[in-house]
C-alpha cells in the first residue's frame, strides 16, 4: 500500500482548432509511438486550462463488499471516485472526524485499487495530492489527485481534480513540438473524447504553428491546418499522430455570413472557416462549440460576431455518413431583457442577444466594445415614445 495525502482545500477552457479540414501531409513519426514524461502537481490549470474535473457525492452508507478499516467516528461518509481504470468502474474513499463535532478533516483512500480500505493508512488533513496506483496493461500506473471537501446538512461531497498530466517532446510533420496532455474530468484516464467539454480530455502543442491552442482528446486532430489521426493511451504515456491519406466528409451548408465555426465530438474539436460553398466534416455526433461573423456598417467600421452554446439541447448535431447537411446558425438575432413592473414604474435589465440556438452573442466594433443597447417605450397611440440607454456595468 502506497500512503498518501490529500489537501482538504479550495481548489474557461475552450481551446479551438483551426483550419480547413483536408488529408495531411505524410508525418516523419507517422504511426509511431511517441512518448510523454509523467508530471505532477497543483498547477495543471495554469498550463492547459480550466479542468472541470469530477464530483464524487459523499453518503452516510456503507458500501457493500467493501473491507473497512476500524473506524473511531460513527458518522462516517463515503463516496466512489468513478474510473474507468478499474474493473470495478471506481475506487473508495472514506471521510471521518479527527474529533467528535468537528470538521470532517481525516480521509482513507483506496490508493492501491485493490477494492478495500481496510489496509488504508487514515490520512491527516494538511497534505498534497494523493497519490494512486492504477491497473495498467503494464502494471500499475501512478496517478496523482487533488480534492477539496464540502459538507454540509451532513450531506457532501468531493470536488476531485487532476494533479498530474503528462509532457513532452514529440515530432509533427518532421518538426519538434511540446506536447501536453491532460486527464480534465479527472477520472484516471487521459483519452476521453465526448462533445460534452466537461468530460473531454485535453491536448496541447506548444512551440509549433498549429492554428489551436488547446484541443480535446479524439480521432483527429488538426495541425498546420490538416486533419491527422490522433491515438491517445488511457495512461496518457505515448501517443501516436498519423496523417489521413483518406477521410469520408459530409458537405456542410453554412450561411454565407459566418466566416469559421467549431464542433466537438468523438473525432475531437474542429474548426472549419467557409469560403465559398459547403464545408467538409468527417461524419459524427457533434456539439455546437461556436461560430463568427463579421461585416462592415456604412461608416466602414468592422462588426464582429462570436456565438458559444449555451444549452447543449440546442446545438447537438448529427452528421450522418455521405450525406449533406444545412447548418441552422447565424442570423437574425433576437435582442432580449428582462422586465418588472411595480405599479406605474417598469424596470429593464440584463440586456442580451441570442442566437438561433440560443448561443449567447458578443458583439464587437472595431475589435472594442459597443455603445450600451437602448430599449424604445411607447404607448398604443404613440402619444408617448421615448427612447432609453442601458448602463454597462
């Protein structure tokens, strides 16, 4: 059994890949395994971004089959960090008091996966991250987790994050690049591809002229603007890159306003820019990540549109194989707020724009923000119209 400690303590990523997607150039480690170093510590958002790790709810039952060590308090909580690196689907954890009426502060951790915390040494509560050993199909693989406790009511739970990625040097197209992976729902592995951004891995080059800056694990990844295969190990030690000599695409109709646009899914995060005609996108399940759109006024000066999803029933998308497809984005826009009304005073807020699938729009003007919206009162027989301006801030 390996002892560790957890810190009991507080504890947007949406990295877009450019380019159009079109077969790769032939890579000089194509097909090859190329090896990444084990790190760890606290820091992991500040080199990748933010990670939305995993919540792990916190009970007063006691789970079956599972061996627990003699505990002194009789209100423990226990909760299951879910992985998919153990058969069992999770590893235990076991909260308790260092003192009757305090704080729960002291943790027991199945840190050698083994499915019992009997042979678990009771942690303190001021340490770093714990360190787990997990199965790997070359034995057992470190991994590191950090957590911060809430409790309250007698109910909790465990906010875990990622304490570890991995690093290194690889080589793309016959140029060397930092590579950077990351486990961000913290759930053991380091190869989750989803279209929901919460539960997808992340993967970063660094020193190469790639038109992304952080992308998410899947089937592909764009680099120097051409689509490659991405192969990434659950225990996130090697990888491998290798270019795509042949893709099936589905012809994608987007309106002739939006100039680049990204989808995520299985076969990770694309972007695409239109030019002229249908876009091409391998075939899958995808979620709207964003879209833009830029014109010019009377004046010359430039408008900048950027849509983000904002409620992933509105923006999933299926893109069935060696079919077309019309994309529903763009405009119009629809320009809301809200109203209250105490007898003869209305009241006016939270000015906003949305889009056609309910993505929430910013707008700039010439690179900077816009004058505040105004809102036009009148009556039925326009007896009264008067015009009113929002205040940011």
């Amino acid at each position: 059994m390996i002892g560790s400690r957890w810190t009991i303590a507080a504890t947007v990523l949406s990295g877009l890949a450019v380019g159009a997607l079109v077969p790769g150039a032939a890579l000089a480690q194509a097909g090859q395994e190329q090896w990444l170093r084990y790190r760890t510590g606290d820091d992991v958002e500040r080199i990748v971004g933010r990670m939305p790790g995993q919540t792990v709810k916190l009970t007063s039952t006691r789970p079956d089959g599972v061996a627990l060590p003699k505990l002194a308090a009789t209100d423990p909580l226990f909760g299951l960090w879910q992985t998919p690196a153990v058969k069992s689907g999770g590893l235990w954890m076991a909260l308790v008091r260092s003192r009757a009426g305090g704080p729960y502060d002291l943790l027991y951790v199945d840190t050698n996966a083994d499915g019992s915390l009997a042979d678990q040494q009771l942690q303190n509560s001021q340490f770093p991250p714990v360190k787990l050993l997990l199965p790997g199909s070359d034995g057992p693989t470190a991994n590191h987790l950090g957590v911060k406790v809430q409790i309250c009511g007698g109910q909790g739970q465990a906010v875990t994050s990622a304490a570890c990625w991995y690093e290194g040097n690889i080589a793309v197209n016959g140029q060397a690049t930092r590579c950077i992976l990351a486990d961000a729902n913290a759930n053991g592995v380091f190869n989750d591809a989803s279209k929901d951004s919460e539960q997808a891995d992340r993967i970063r080059l660094l020193d190469l002229a790639t038109p992304f800056a952080v992308g998410r694990a899947g089937k592909f990844i764009q680099v120097g603007g051409k689509l490659h295969s991405l192969t990434v190990a659950p225990d996130g030690a090697c990888l491998e890159i290798a270019s795509t000599t042949s893709a099936e695409f589905v012809r994608v109709r987007v309106p002739k306003s939006v100039s680049r646009l990204s989808v995520a899914g299985g076969n990770g995060l694309l972007l695409v820019e239109p030019a002229d005609g249908p876009v091409q996108i391998p075939p899958d399940s995808y979620r709207l990540n964003h879209w833009e759109a830029c014109r010019k006024d009377a004046a010359g000066f430039e408008w900048r549109i950027i849509a983000n999803a904002l409620d992933p029933r509105d923006t999933d998308i299926e893109l069935a194989s060696s079919s077309a497809a019309t994309l529903d984005i763009g405009e119009p826009l629809v320009s809301r707020c809200d109203h209250s009304a105490t007898g003869p005073t209305h009241v006016f807020s939270n000015p906003c724009i949305r889009g056609r699938r309910n993505e929430t729009i910013i707008v700039t003007r010439q690179g900077q923000q816009p004058p505040p919206p105004t809102v036009m009162g009148a009556n039925a027989d326009k007896t009264y119209e008067k015009r009113f301006s929002f205040e940011y801030g």
